[in-house]
C-alpha cells in the first residue's frame, strides 16, 4: 500500500520525501520494523519511541512518523527516508493502522461497551445471545480475545493498542465474522487506540471510582470526558440511567439515538419484579412487545443490570424472546461472578476480586442474597502493593462469616509473609477464620464446612489458570481444583 493511502484522514501532518512510497507493514515498535515498514515514534509513559528512530531505519524503515516538537536534527536521517510530521502520533498510529489494514470494522457491525464495572460480563452475555441467534462473534476484553466461539489468547489489558486491535480485526474478517463486541476502556480512548473504528452501537454500564493515577486519569471528571468519547464516535447508544453519570448521557448528547435501560428510574427496557437467590436471579422484563421472565446463572442485582444492557444489543439486532432467555440462563462469565457446578450442589464462586474495593463488592453483593453463611477464601499477590494487604483482611473479616486467609500468585515473595500481613488486619474485627497457606487446602476445607444455603467465594484468581511461584506459573484452574476436590470429599464421605 502506498504510503499516501496510508495517511488518509489524517490532517495537519507535514511531510518530507516520497509519499508514493510502497509500505510493507506498520509498527511502533522498532525491533519488529522490516523492510520497508513505516516507523511510527509513540511518546510512552517510561520509553520515548522517538528514541529509536535510528534503530528503526537500521531495520529497514523507509518511512518514519514522528510527533510534532521532535528534534530531527538530533537523529541520523538519511536522505532517502520520507518523514512525516503529526501533532499526535497515538492517533495517526490508530489511523494509519486502519488504513493499513482496510479499515476492517467498516466490514462487521461493532459494538463497544464501556463503563467502570461490568463490561466483562455484559461483552460475554452479548456474545452468548448472538451465537445462540447463529451470528458468527469475535469478542475482545479484559480476560480474552474469541473469534467465532475460540480463544484466540488471553490478554494483557483491556482494549489492545490500535495497531494490533486492526491486526485482530483484519483477521476476524478473515474468519467471516459478522459482529465484534468490545470492551472499551477509558485508557484506551485517552490514548486514540481506538481511532478509525466504526461503531455501530455504543454501551455505557456505569460510572464510579476508579483508575485515577499519574499515567491514567488526573481526576474523575477526566475519567468520565474519556469515556464520552465513544458517545462522539456513535449515535447509537445504550445507557443504564440508574447510574447517575450514565442519566446525563441522554441529554449530553441530544441527536444520538440512545436506548436507556435501569431498574429504579423510567427507562425503555426496565427490569421489574426482581428475585436473587445464592446461584441465579431472575426477573420481569419487557421484549418486544410482551412481558418475559427472564433467569441468568449469575447472581447479584449487577447481573440483572447487564442482562437489561445485554438485552438492549439483542433487540437491535432484532433476537427472539426465546433465544434471548435460553443464552442468558447458561452464560458463564469466566472468573466473574462464576458459579461452578458440583456434585454437592454447594454455591462455589469463583470471582477476579484481586482489590479492596472488588473484594468489598463481592462480599457484600453475595451477603446480600445468601441466607446462609458467607464463606470467604482469599490472598493476596506477591510483588504488588502491600498496603492492602490488611485492608483486605479487615473488610473480609467485617463482611465475611468465615475466611480461610490463603496464598494466592506469591510470585517472588514468601507467602507466609503474605497471610501474616493479611491478618494483622483481620485482628482489628471480630471476624472468624483460619490461615491455611495452601491454596487447594485451603478451597478444601471451606467446600467442608459449607452447605447448599452457604456460599463459598473464592477471590482473587478468577479467569487465571496458574498460580505463579517464583517466577514460574504452575497449572492452578479452581474451576479444575473445585471439581476434584469435590470428588475427593464425596469419597471421603462414602469411606467413614
């Protein structure tokens, strides 16, 4: 492709050299540059791309793209190489990317769901509903990337950076895929990774607290200016105006075509007539133009909240009634929220709370509906903030009616030191519980004392199917360990 084509909408750039250039590949990074490839220097939080600028060219670069403000003089530039000049160079990354690529998400229909909680879970309730409508889906998220029902791999943040976000979806075009659902994270649109993608629906779960930080947001109003950038990218959205931040959506953007979802205030599609049990909740619901009773195996008033988003994207795509309830009831959201069936019937949750406020949520979420005691089992990881360790033993000792205080990725550090942590804040409640450093021992011995009325949540792992010791990740699926352990104990049983 010809580099001039590879610039389009793009504006104000300045340019230098050939722009009829033939272009072999894009890439920001210099190590990965061939023979012919555009260079395109990002300014990162700690590595200055500009930086390699020489690297690049050694490697093969015909054509570089830097930021304005660069100091051309201070590089060795040969003559031959055409430069072009951008005022942001994250964004002409994302732009460029796309042109590259054939700007593959004008060739499916692409949802973006964006919110501090529940994007997960709604991205996967989506996918459940379309497959189930026979649509070929490509999903990218938090936990992994699918095309068409396979993993493709597990990923390393939320919304991948642009270049390979249009790498991913030249290949979902590839495969025929017909819609994409994708979490879209405030970062990523701060960052333009998500320039050059055409949405077709945008989704607003809610708004709280949440990554304010020297390299993510200065401030809340910030966080949520970023995440209105998609409303700017799409006039066709959905918004829980439950969420105080999300009712102002409607109005802040007065020529979309927004649906509105909730469950207290007056909404489009309102959940009514709410039952949550310790495995499921279900709920009255409007579809189409009759009255549903609608069930989903993931407990908590949150989960009513993403069933509504997640019937909203459905009804677009004009799903029956029918199949809406049938993907909705077996979904399974991994390390979310997850239910593992067993043999003992007993409530066994698996959830990713891994923070003091993710573990407050959960706890409090399930204490809410469970009649029974609230079994807690969780650690902390190793080489990652200290500090909340005690507070997390506090707010599961407050909340919790029993914890077993366990080891959870130790990665470099002694998981005695760990546990011992965590408990210092446990002694500041009245809160029951038992140290048991052992993992699978202490999931064990918390499936025992439980019973069908009870709960056992197990924090902190979630969608991880390792467990990280010194540097090396050792196979650890709980949904595996419940499984086995399950067994165990039934045999157990049958021998005394």
């Amino acid at each position: 492709m010809k580099l001039k084509e590879i610039l389009v909408g793009l504006e104000g750039l300045k340019a230098k050299g050939n722009l009829d250039l033939e272009i072999n590949g894009v890439e920001k990074n210099s190590k990965e540059v061939k023979e012919g490839y555009l260079f395109v220097a990002i300014k990162g939080f700690s590595v200055d791309g500009h930086e390699f600028i020489e690297s690049a060219i050694e490697n093969g670069a015909t054509a570089i793209l830097v930021e304005e403000g660069c100091d051309l003089k201070a590089h060795k530039i040969p003559e031959e190489i055409t430069i072009v000049m951008a005022k942001d160079t994250r964004e002409a990354l994302a732009i460029c990317s796309s042109n590259f690529y054939g700007n593959p998400s004008n060739k499916f229909k692409l949802i973006g769901v964006t919110g501090t909680k529940g994007k997960t879970t709604t991205t996967f309730m989506i996918k459940e509903i379309l497959e189930k409508a026979e649509k070929k889906v490509g999903l990218i998220g938090t936990i992994a990337t699918y095309i068409n029902g396979k993993k493709l791999k597990d990923s390393d943040r939320t919304t991948p950076e642009s270049l390979e976000l249009q790498q991913i979806f030249a290949q979902m075009v590839k495969e025929g895929v017909e819609v994409v659902v994708m979490e879209v994270s405030s970062q990523s649109l701060k960052l333009h990774r998500v320039d050059g993608c055409n949405f077709d629906i945008v989704l607003f779960t809610n708004f709280s607290e949440d990554h304010i930080s020297p390299n993510e947001h200065p401030d809340m109003q910030d966080y949520f200016n970023s995440k209105l950038k998609l409303f700017k990218m799409c006039k066709n959205g959905i918004v829980n105006v439950d969420d105080l931040h999300g009712a102002k959506i409607p109005g802040l953007f007065p020529e979309n075509n927004i649906t509105t979802y909730g469950i207290d205030n007056f909404a489009n599609v309102l959940a009514k007539d709410i039952t949550i049990t310790n495995s499921y909740v279900d709920f009255k619901v409007k579809i189409t133009d009759r009255n549903e009773r609608v069930k989903t195996g993931i407990p908590g008033r949150f989960s009513v909240y993403n069933s509504l988003a997640a019937i909203c994207v459905a009804q677009k795509f004009g799903v029956s009634p029918e199949i809406i309830k049938e993907a909705l009831e077996i979904v399974r959201v991994p390390g979310r929220s997850e239910l593992v069936d067993n043999k003992l019937e007993i409530p066994i949750m698996i959830d990713y709370a891994h923070s003091p406020e993710s573990l407050q949520s959960i706890l409090q979420a399930v204490k809410s509906y469970t009649r029974g005691k609230v079994i807690s089992v969780f650690g902390c990881g190793g080489d990652r903030d200290t500090s909340k360790r005690a507070i997390m033993g506090e707010i599961s000792g407050r909340i919790a009616d029993y914890t077993f205080i366990t080891s959870d990725n130790p990665r470099t550090e002694e998981p005695q030191k760990i546990v011992d942590q965590i408990e210092e804040g446990m002694k500041k409640t009245k809160g029951r519980y038992t140290v048991i450093v052992d993992r699978t021992e202490a999931i064990k011995q918390a499936i025992k004392m439980a019973t069908k009325r009870d709960i056992v949540v197990l924090a902190g792992k979630g969608h991880e199917p390792y467990q990280e010791i010194n540097g090396v990740k050792h196979p650890f699926d709980e949904r595996v360990i419940v499984k086995e352990l399950v067994e165990e104990i039934e045999k157990e049983k049958k021998t005394k």
